[in-house]
C-alpha cells in the first residue's frame, strides 16, 4: 500500500524542514494531530501539511473494473483488498447496502441509481460498523472494465479478485485484513 504519513522518511523531512514534527500519539501524527501529512483540510496546519498531490500514473488493463477514493475513515478500518472484493461484488450485483430500495439507494436527500453508489454506501456501512471513528467519504467509480458480468455468485459467498481496483494513492494491495 502506498500512503502519504508523516513518518515516511521524505515527508518527515519536509514537514522538519519547515519547523514541525511528527508525534507518536495513537500513531504517527504531525504536530500530534493529523495521521497524513497531505490534506485538502486541515488549514490550521500548513505549512507542514500541504494539499500537493503525489501524482502516479498507472496504466489501465481490461480487467480494471472501478477506482475507489476514499479518507482515511475508511481506510484506517478496512484493507483495500477488502474495500475492492465490496466494491466488485456491488458492480456485479451479488451485494447491497442496507439502506437500499428500489430506484437505488437515498445519500441525504437524493437518491443515487446505480452498483458504483450502493458500493460507495456498504463500503461507508461497513467502515461505521467497523468502528471508524473518523469521517468517512467514498466514492466508487465504475471503470466499464470487460470482466463478464453475468458470471454466478462464487460459491460461499466468497469474491474473486482477480481484477484490480486502485484506491486513491495506491499502487498495490496491502495484506491488512478487516
């Protein structure tokens, strides 16, 4: 798993370098506070957390079905091999959140049609269910990949994976369980 911390050894300087540091408590944290050192938020913090983006480029494949974005709520609580096997089994139609009805699922006032919402949804259930004392954003998008979607549910309710799914920053799955 690819993240941007604190405590990685480039960021670590940086943040040093401009006068803050990296405090150990619950975790690597910048001034103590924040577990990532690159935010869209957190103002209060800058210049030691910045909202620059580390940019990779990686190439899609046909098998490529959806890419999830989503904080940290969501993360610090469930692996993204997890997050993925969620997301593909709602893109296939073989789960559903809670929260559904017909004509797609209710997010606030709106109701949202499609699997890439209802994935979005379970995989905010699941984190809320998880314990995720965090905020919690997601979004699913669907990539169109050209796996076969009327394949039948895996026995045992067990998902395949042998599709990627890319979170927002990462470059390969990690071995965290859920």
């Amino acid at each position: 798993m690819y993240i941007i911390q604190p405590d990685r050894p480039d960021e670590l300087e940086r943040i040093e370098a401009c006068g803050g540091n990296v405090i150990d408590w619950n975790g690597q944290r910048v001034l103590g506070v924040l577990a990532t050192s690159r935010s869209i938020g957190d103002n209060y913090l800058k210049p030691f957390v910045i909202t620059e983006p580390e940019i990779r480029i990686i190439e899609r494949t046909h098998a490529d079905e959806c890419l999830i974005l989503a904080s940290d709520g969501l993360w610090d609580v469930i692996s993204n091999d997890y997050a993925c096997q969620v997301a593909r089994s709602c893109l296939h139609g073989w789960m559903r959140p809670r929260c559904r009805s017909s004509g797609g699922v209710k997010v606030g006032d709106e109701r949202r049609d499609g699997n890439a919402a209802e994935a979005a949804v379970l995989l905010t259930e699941l984190a809320m269910s998880g314990g995720s004392r965090d905020n919690i954003s997601v979004v699913v998008v669907e990539l169109g990949g050209t796996c076969p979607i009327s394949r039948p549910k895996p026995p045992d309710g067990d998902v395949e994976t042998d599709s990627l799914c890319y979170s927002l920053g990462t470059i390969e799955l990690a071995d965290a369980q859920f």
